[in-house]
C-alpha cells in the first residue's frame, strides 16, 4: 500500500523545472521519478502544466485518492485513480506532469516492494527478456536546434547488432563519426536538445553525411547499421504545405520527397513524415514504402489508443512512439504498446527533448518487449536511460 507521496520541482535538460515523484509503501518499497517534457509537442498530447501548479494541484486532488489507499503494486488502480483525481480527457486539471511522475514513481515502489526489477515487475515473469534496439539522434534540427537542418532527427539505426551492447556503442561511433566529417569540412559542431550534431547545414548534406557515416562504422563493426528520420513534419506544415528553408511542398510533394528519400538512402524508419491529423495522406505514404520501411506516429497518435486505433483503421502506420508522458500513465502506455502489437504495429519507447537522469522508460521498453527504444546517443540525461539498458541486459 502506498504510505506517502512527495512531490518536488526539479530541473530537465533544458534548465526548465518539471515534477519529481518520491512513492513509499507500507512493505518499506520506494521509487522516485520524474517528468520529461517536449519541443515539438503534439497538439492532441495530454497538458503539461507549470510544474508548480501541478504540484499544488496534484497534492490536492490526487494524493489523498492514494495515499493509503491503492496498491503500489497495481498499477491499473495507481493511474486509475490519477485518472479519477484528475477527471478530464487531456490530464489538464493535474498536469500530464504531475502524473506521469507518480504513475512512474509507483511503479517502482511497486517493483521494489517486490524485491525485482521494474522491467520484471511491468512485464511478468513470461516476459522482460526481450532486448529493445536503440535508435539513436545523431544530426538534428528542427524544433530541437535553431538555424540546422528542417528535418528534426537523424536517427543512426543499428539493425544488424548482436546486442543491446553492440547497438550503442554503434549509436555512439556514428556520432563520433560525424563530428569528423563536419570537423573536415570545416562545418561548426553545435550541438541539439538531444545531444545530436546541430550543424548549419541543409537537409540534402545531412543525408550524406549520415549515410557515409553509417555505413564507414557498418563496415568496421561487421553488421548493419541503417539509419532514419524523425520528420516532425507537423512543425514544418503550414496552411496544406510543408514549408522548408528551400522550397514548399504539396502534401503529395511530400510523400513523394518522402518516398524517395526512403528509396535513395534505404531508410529503415521515417518518423511523422506527415501532419499530425493527415491520417489518409499517412495510409497513402505507408503503402508505398511500409513495406520495407517503419513509418512511425509519434505527434499523429502521441501514445493514445483512440487515435491509434484510428490509424489503424485506416492502415496509416505500421508503427507507434510511446512516450509515457504524452498520455500520462503507465497503463495508458503500455494499453498502447499492446494494442499495437495485436495488430502489428511496433512500438519504439521514446525520450523526450527535455528529460532528466530517471530511466524508467529503459524499463518499460524491455518490460512491454517494445522492439525499439529512441532515447539518444550522448549527453547524460540520454545515457542514463543506455546505460540503464546494459545493465538490464547484463542481468538477463
Ligand atoms: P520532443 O521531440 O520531445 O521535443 O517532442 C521528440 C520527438 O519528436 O520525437
Ligand atoms: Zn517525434
């Protein structure tokens, strides 16, 4: 049973204040966690609030529906009562903040009262063995960046690796990689929100150079070594176009660019290629590339089964984001994860641009066998969440 709940504010990466959590339980289990928060933000994400407020807030509407009254260890009665505190669609009278850091501190008091591991406490003991791939941002723009590329992600993707191991430390020679060949070319190497290269250069070089990047470390690791886009093409439309520093496209412009590009460099995954409410135009660029390309809704479905359902219906993706903090709970998350895999839809668990030192979505990737997890190459705040990865994978 939970005993008590604390609530604090904290810093992100970005230097902004969010909601940290501290869960205790009657067993003497404790977890604590914390709120990640968003730049390109998806317009139907449930509402993050000044973390102040959703403190206030939350200790006054959510904390007596749980203290010493739910289960640590159930989950669905934790975020069921969030739900119930809260009382609207959208997390808008606590803050999707405020709850998704108790909804992830429970979670783990829950695991720790237990005695296990929280990617075994979320999973079962019939799953959690199943490792996720890394997807790592090595050149980035965007929302993420001022004056980069128009395209928010380059996202390394090593495919062919053995291991968890393999797989980030391929992530991170990519991007070791990449600073050489801007280095050569004279080309400053900024740095983005997630620690990719933010270099002033347009989308058409990036390309480039991730491809040559990509394929140098392929070559010398001995497996493959893809790599894709996060688009965030929500932010670049504007009145029925995509609006770049080079031109304008057409909604059919841009799943034609979208098509070729996937064509051209052998994308293994396009992140929200589209506007966040185009479902039939993405169920157009789906069936042209799906096939040999996952097309992610990350803004499209921001983690909600009804929008989800939705782009399922109309075979707009064969892939979803999971970002816990976009819907504002575990259950709500995994209730995700697990309607996708009904309908093979693959999941890749997902920091977000601001975050802190907290790994709990290391956990809920291996725990809900998401194949995927996007959560940085460098940077802290990102290995956290890698490091965290070999570890579980070190206990397997
Ligand atoms: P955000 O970006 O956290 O700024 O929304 C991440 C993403 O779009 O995947
Ligand atoms: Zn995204």
């Amino acid at each position: 049973r939970i005993t008590d709940i604390e609530l604090r504010r904290v810093l992100d990466s970005r230097g902004n204040t969010t909601v940290e959590a501290d869960v205790a339980t009657t067993s003497g289990g404790f977890g604590r966690a914390a709120a990640p928060s968003g730049a390109s933000t998806g317009e139907h994400e449930a509402i993050e609030l000044d973390a102040a407020d959703a403190i206030e807030r939350a200790e006054e509407a959510a904390l007596p529906l749980l203290e010493s009254e739910v289960d640590a260890e159930d989950q669905r009665a934790v975020d069921a009562a969030l739900h119930e505190a809260d009382g609207t669609e959208n997390f808008s009278e606590i803050g999707a903040n405020a709850a998704v850091a108790i909804s992830m501190a429970a979670a783990k008091a829950g695991a720790d009262s237990n005695g296990v591991p929280l990617y075994r406490h979320l999973g079962g003991t019939f799953r959690g063995q199943d490792m996720p791939t890394p997807l790592g941002n090595v050149i980035g723009g965007g929302e993420h960046a001022a004056e980069a590329t128009n395209i928010q992600e380059f996202l390394s993707a090593p495919v062919g690796a053995p291991s968890v191991e393999d797989a980030v430390l391929a992530n991170a020679a990519v991007h070791d990689r990449i600073k050489e060949l801007l280095q050569a070319e004279g080309v400053p190497t900024n740095k983005g929100d997630e620690g990719a290269w933010a270099p002033p250069i347009g989308d058409a070089k990036a390309f480039d150079i991730v491809d040559e990047a990509t394929t140098a470390v392929s070559e010398e690791l001995g497996f493959e070594i893809g790599f894709g886009l996060d688009m965030a093409a929500a932010e670049l439309y504007e009145d029925g176009d995509y609006v770049y520093d080079d031109g304008v496209k057409s909604t059919a412009e841009q799943i034609e660019y979208v098509a070729e590009m996937v064509r051209e460099y052998n994308l293994v995954y396009v992140e929200d290629p589209l506007d966040e409410n185009a479902f039939e135009a993405w169920a157009d660029l789906t069936d042209e590339v799906g096939s040999e390309t996952m097309i992610c809704g990350d803004d499209l479905y921001v983690t909600n089964v009804s929008r989800l359902q939705e782009g399922i219906d109309l075979g707009s993706s064969n892939s979803i984001l999971i970002k816990p903090n976009q819907i504002g709970t575990l259950t709500d998350a995994v209730d995700a994860i697990e309607l996708g895999a009904e309908h093979g839809i693959e999941s890749v668990v997902s920091h977000r641009s601001g975050e802190t030192e907290d790994t709990t979505i290391a956990h809920v990737a291996v725990g809900a066998a998401a194949p995927f997890i996007k959560t940085g190459t460098v940077g802290g705040e990102r290995t956290a969440k890698l490091n965290e990865l070999l570890r579980i994978e070190g206990q397997a």
